[in-house]
C-alpha cells in the first residue's frame, strides 16, 4: 500500500512540474521507462498508465509552454525516422505465426522512437541536459548500487537480476549497468558539491559491483573494455595502471567460486556451454531467415517464432563457419541475444545496415560535437561527449551479448547526440557574428559560450 501511494504521489509531483517545464517531463519519461515503477507495485497503482500520462503532459507542455522551438532533421535524426519506418514495412510483411504479437513490439517500438524525437525537441541547454543524464542515472545505477549491497552482505550469493521493464535479464541489465558509468563520471567531472561527489563516486564503485554479482560473462568482458578505454582516454595512466595492477588479482583472489568458475567458462563457450551453443542456433536461424527475405526480414522477434524455428532448425546443422549439434525438436525458441542478429532476423539485411548507419552516425557525430566543444572550451561538454563515446561504445561490444536492438536508452543517447549537435553546436555556429569571421580577433571570454542561458 505505501508503495502505491508513493506512486501517486510521484505522477501527481511530475505531471505539474511536466507542465510547466518540458524537459522535467522528459526526464520523468525516460524514469518511468527504464524503471517501470508500475511494475514494482501490488495494489490500484500496478494498473496506473505512468509513461502515457507523462507524455501527452510533456507533449502539451512543448506545444503551449515551451516558447523554444527550433529544430531542423540531421543525418542521424533521418536514419532513425528511416529505421521507424523500416520496421513498419516489415511488420507488415512479417512471416511470424502470431502476426497480432509483431504489430505488439512495433507498437512498443514506436514508443521509443517517439522518444528519441522528443528528446531533440526539448533538449537545448545544459541544464536540461544534465537532468536528463542524472534521471538515467538515478533509473538503473541506482538500483545496481542497491543491489550490490545485497551482493556484499550475501557473501556473493545474492544473485543480481533486473527488476522490471525490458532489463529484467541478467544480461540486459550488466549492458545497461555498463552504459551508466560513464554517465556518473561525467557527473563526477561537472559537481562542485563535495558530498555528491563523494557519493557518486561510490556509486561508480557499487555499480562495478553489481555487473560482477550478475554473473554476466558478457557484462564483465564490456566492463573489462569500458575500464581499458577509460584508462586510454584519461590523463592518469600510470596512477591507474598501479591500482590496477593491485586491485584486480586481489579481487580474483576472493572472487566467488561459482563466479570464477562462469567465467573460465568463456574460453570454452563453444564447445561446452549450452547457452552459447543456444545463441549460435539462434544467429543462424536469424541469418537463414535474412536470406529468405533479404530487405523485409521475418518480422519482430522473427526468431523466437515457433514456427520459423522448427522450420530453419534442420538446415542449421552444416550452416555457417560453426559447427553445432542437431537442435533438439522439443527445444523451446531462443533469443538472438545479440543487436547484430536480432536486427538482421527481424528486419533483413536492409533494415540491419540502417541500423548501422544509426551507430556509426551516432559515434561520428558525438566526435563531432566533442571537437567544437575543445575548440570553444566547453569543457562540460567535451567530457560529456568522451563518456558518451564509453557508453555508446560499451553498447556496441556488450550488444553482441544480448537482444536490446530496440533499448530505450540507446535511443535517448542517440538523440542526446543529435539535440547537442542541433541546439547547441549548429545553433552557435550559425550566430557567430559577420564581423567576428572577418576579424578572427575575438576575445577568448567572448568565446565561451553561455548554454544555461
């Protein structure tokens, strides 16, 4: 029951003050979509329509409240109103037995990529943006940190799984985890406060802790190449290669049994481990149905279709540079649990290079924004676009690990790079007076640029 009053208490608090600011609305949406608070109550409030409320208020709110309105389509913004459209036409040409679930995950596709578009429209300030940084934060870092604790206290029995919403897997929430960090860096670069700083630096700390208590093999390989990238990007190398070179035999030192033993695991994945013998039965399966329908694909979650799975299973035995045992007839369908994959069996081969054009234009135009930002000195802003780059990278080698194609985080990232490239970059540029390109002679105070303004 306190739960659900606590529930209500939050939409009433974030429906006013969605009304009044926009971007707060925002925020609360990207909350409630990686949290779904909904899901942790028992009561009335279990049935309460959080995310739907939340966002016709922010989008009233951007039509009659928000006196800024100005956004243009970038390459990015094109590619990923191409990929919303993409998996329209192969929803609708989808080959699933269960065509009414297909048009189910479009729906909640949709949803995202309505997200994503709001995300450029109300997003066109610092303050914004670090609102929006800190309601990620306080969505999935904070319940990693919470359930790292358990971890501790249990001696490292305590299991970490997600607890609602599209990272309940394990898996899923170690990716998630890992796009986080850099996020609370970033955090840690721009806060004044002694305090916060302290507590946010012991939440990086906790959510290292928590991708170790998932037993996710794949979230720790990613944590192993976000720490690396991390140490190639920072201007400490040798102080972080000492804490390094002590921390991380002591922590193999008295490291769970079980958990060692999962990950000695990896290097015999191939051969001796059912799940990853499972997700190779599932790539060729997704890359079978590519082949059959090479631009429109099987449709959404074409893979774990019954029917398309018994179909495709014998002709997997010899497919491919792998070689895998016969899939067993009574074996239940399996995730791609990989991007990569998932996209290509649900969407062909033409829908899976728009999705690549989304990642690399992301990654392209977030080096874009971090080099005017170094040559305007913003240093907000340059270390906002390095962690981005950590956490976009993070998901492009942890997603060959998991089925999150369809992320809401991704999906907000994305579009903070491209509101950060449209409001505050492109915009800037363009009001740079005739005679301060004809001089050149501008003062480097002038420069600095006021983005809280």
């Amino acid at each position: 029951m306190l739960r659900d009053m606590l529930l209500v208490g939050f939409l009433f608090f974030a429906v006013f003050y969605s009304f009044k600011r926009p971007y707060l609305g925002l925020a609360a949406w990207v909350w409630i979509a990686l949290t779904a608070p909904a899901k942790w109550a028992f009561g009335f409030s279990s049935s309460f329509r959080l995310n739907l409320t939340i966002v016709i208020i922010t989008a009233l709110a951007y039509l009659f409240v928000q006196k800024y309105k100005s956004w243009k389509m970038d390459n990015l913004s094109f590619w990923v109103l191409m990929f919303a459209i993409w998996t329209l036409i192969s929803t609708a040409t989808n080959q699933s037995s269960f065509s009414y679930y297909v048009w189910e995950y479009w729906n909640q596709f949709i949803k995202v990529i309505l997200l994503f578009f709001f995300v450029t429209l109300t997003i066109y300030k610092r303050l914004h943006i670090d609102t929006l940084v800190w309601a990620i934060v306080l969505a999935i870092s904070s319940y990693a940190a919470m359930e790292a604790v358990k971890f501790g206290l249990s001696g490292g029995s305590h299991r970490i799984i997600g607890k609602a919403g599209i990272i309940f897997d394990r898996n899923d929430l170690a990716v998630a985890i890992n796009m986080c960090i850099p996020l609370i860096l970033y955090l840690i670069s721009v806060t004044k406060h002694f305090l916060l700083k302290r507590g946010l630096k012991i939440l990086v700390l906790m959510n290292v802790i928590a991708i170790i208590g998932t037993y996710s093999r794949g979230g720790f390989i990613g944590l192993m190449i976000l720490a690396a990238a991390f140490w190639w990007t920072s201007d400490r190398k040798m102080l972080y290669g000492v804490a390094a070179a002590i921390i991380i035999p002591l922590f193999f030192a008295f490291a769970p049994g079980e958990w060692k033993e999962r990950q000695n695991t990896v290097s015999s994945a191939a051969q001796e481990d059912g799940s990853f013998i499972g997700r190779l039965w599932a790539w060729k399966i997704s890359t079978l149905i590519a082949l059959d329908y090479p631009l429109t694909g099987g449709g959404f979650h074409a893979v774990k279709d019954p029917i398309l799975w018994r179909y495709y299973a014998p002709m997997t035995n010899y497919f491919g540079p792998i070689e895998t045992p016969a899939i067993p007839k009574d074996l239940k369908p399996k995730a791609a649990h990989n991007i990569y994959m998932q996209v290509l069996g649900d969407h062909g081969f033409a829908g899976l290079f728009i999705f690549l054009m989304i990642l690399l234009g992301t990654l392209r135009l977030n080096f874009k924004n971090r080099r005017w930002a170094k040559q305007n000195e913003q240093a907000w802003l340059v270390s906002l676009c390095s962690m981005l780059n950590l956490s976009l990278v993070g998901y492009c080698i942890t997603g060959g690990n998991v089925s999150l194609a369809y992320f809401d985080l991704f999906y907000t990232i994305v579009g903070l790079v491209s509101a950060i490239s449209i409001h505050i970059v492109r915009s800037k540029v363009k009001a740079k007076s005739p005679a301060q390109h004809a001089s050149g002679t501008v003062n480097s105070q002038s420069n600095k640029v006021n983005l809280y303004g």
